[in-house]
C-alpha cells in the first residue's frame, strides 16, 4: 500500500490552532492536563472522546480526555478523526511515514495500518485511501496532548472519515477491534459537537448526543442524527470508538467535562460545543 519515498508531514496548524514553540506547547498542554479534575473511573481506559478546536478554545476540555492516561504507556494510538475537507474517497489514512508537531514525530504502524486496509476490502470492497499533505485540523490537534500526557513513544494509527455512515462506521470498528485486540493501543476519537447555535439551543443538543454517548449506544448516536436531535462533526469517530471498544470489553462510558466556545469568546449568541469523555472496560 505505501511503497514511495515518504516523507514527514509537515503541520498546516502549528503556531496558529496551538503554540508553534515547543516549550510553549509543552507547558499549555502540561497546564491543561494540571487543571483537569475527573472523576474515579469505573475501569480500565481503553478510549477516549476529545474535542478538536484550537487550544485556546477546547483545550480545557480536551486536558480532561488526556488527564485520564496520563503517565500511561501505549504501543499504538489509533486516531478517529472526521475529514472536513474534501476527498472522494470514504475512508482516508496518511500517506507519510510520520506526523509532526513541534514536539517531535510521531511514526505510523504501517503493519496494522495494512492489516486495517485489507481486511476491510475484504468486508466491505474499499479500503484506506492514503493522502499527502492534508490539511485536516481533528487529527492533529490531539496529538501533542498524547505526546505529553503518554509515557514512551507510541507509532499512530491515523483514519479520518469522509463517508459517516452507518454501515461503513461499523464496518471500520469491527475490523479495526479484531486488529488491535491483542495490543497495548488507545483508541481516541476526535470530535467537536454542535455548531454555531445560541448557547441555550447548544446545551440542548449536545446534552442529547452526552446522554446517548453515556448509555454507550453508537446506534443511538445515528439515531439522534437522523431525527435531527443531536451533532457532532465526528460522529462517526465516536460510535467507531463505542463499537470497537465494546468488541475489546469495554462497558462504560465516563462523561469527564462539558463547555463551549463562550467560555473563552464571550459570545453565546452562535458557539461550538465541547465534551469528553473515557470509555473502560472493567479492571
């Protein structure tokens, strides 16, 4: 699948969505990571959901996914992120050998990546389309919590979702569940929630979609969206993160922290919403 001279990817966002500087990247992410308090969580973390705006906005929401693995080690990270840009194809992975952030790079798993690609030709007749120099913000944007928050180094599985399907999104869980079942691998999926709606109307919606993320039911997600109830960009990501992470044991869902961008701007007359959230399986 990946057979040409690859490169690194270069960042479109450092020094703009987050501090281009390492040693100011590394203290913002430290100081998010500081302020989160959580709640005793009811097992093991075998996923996470975490926003994706610039820091400045969710950063203080995310520090609360990232607090919860904090000084834990991972062999693979496997990002769910939604594609905002366009690209035929439905399901996409990074064509370079590794992504960059002023903290340094962060390898691919080429053999699980692979592994992922195959098996879903075989289930579903497409595959991982591997793109170059993207611009897409919801995968990078966590990538230098987990540079901090981890301990030891970790190689990335990066998917990013332009077709958010049902049937497709269930169909990349399962495969990606039997691939990673006998590894050490995190599974974080990327997303904001609703979008430039007045701040009472956001909370509605989104504690619809929070209910649902809860009871653990990436049905459910679907569902919300179909009747119009409930929005997240990354919709998908979060009920491929619920079903594979079932598939490896998991049973619950820990909502961890809430808020919107008026907590930064000011403005609750149009405002994007935040959440996150740990899914465990039982110690």
């Amino acid at each position: 699948m990946m057979t040409e001279e690859r490169t690194v990817r270069p960042s479109p966002i450092a020094g703009t969505w987050y501090p281009g500087n390492a040693i100011q990247l590394r203290n913002s992410v430290s100081a998010f990571l500081d302020a989160a308090v959580n709640p005793t969580l009811p097992g093991q973390v075998v996923g996470l959901v975490a926003p994706h705006a610039g820091y400045v906005y969710s950063g203080t929401v995310a520090g609360h996914a990232f607090k919860t693995v904090q000084g834990l080690s991972f062999e693979y990270v496997c990002l769910l992120a939604p594609m905002h840009q366009y690209y035929p194809q439905s399901l996409l992975t990074s064509a370079h050998r590794a992504y960059w952030t002023p903290l340094g790079e962060i390898p691919l798993a080429d053999e699980i990546i692979d592994q992922i690609d195959a098996r879903l030709r075989q289930k579903i007749g497409f595959g991982l389309t591997p793109i170059s120099n993207d611009y897409e913000h919801s995968l990078e944007i966590e990538l230098p919590f987990l540079q901090v928050a981890l301990s030891g180094e970790f190689t990335l599985i990066p998917i990013m979702f332009r077709d958010q399907s049902r049937q497709v999104t269930k169909a990349l869980a399962e495969v990606l569940a039997e691939v990673i079942e006998s590894t050490a691998c995190l599974l974080v999926a990327s997303s904001d929630l609703s979008h430039f709606y007045a701040q009472s109307q956001a909370e509605k919606l989104d504690s619809h979609v929070l209910k649902v993320l809860e009871a653990f039911s990436p049905e459910g997600l679907f569902d919300l969206k179909d009747r119009g109830q409930g929005q997240a960009c990354g919709l998908a990501p979060i009920a491929a993160a619920l079903w594979a992470s079932a598939q490896l044991g998991a049973t619950d869902v820990t909502l961890l922290k809430y808020n919107t961008s008026a907590a930064t701007s000011g403005d609750t007359a149009s405002v994007v919403g935040y959440g996150a959230a740990a899914i465990t399986r039982p110690f």
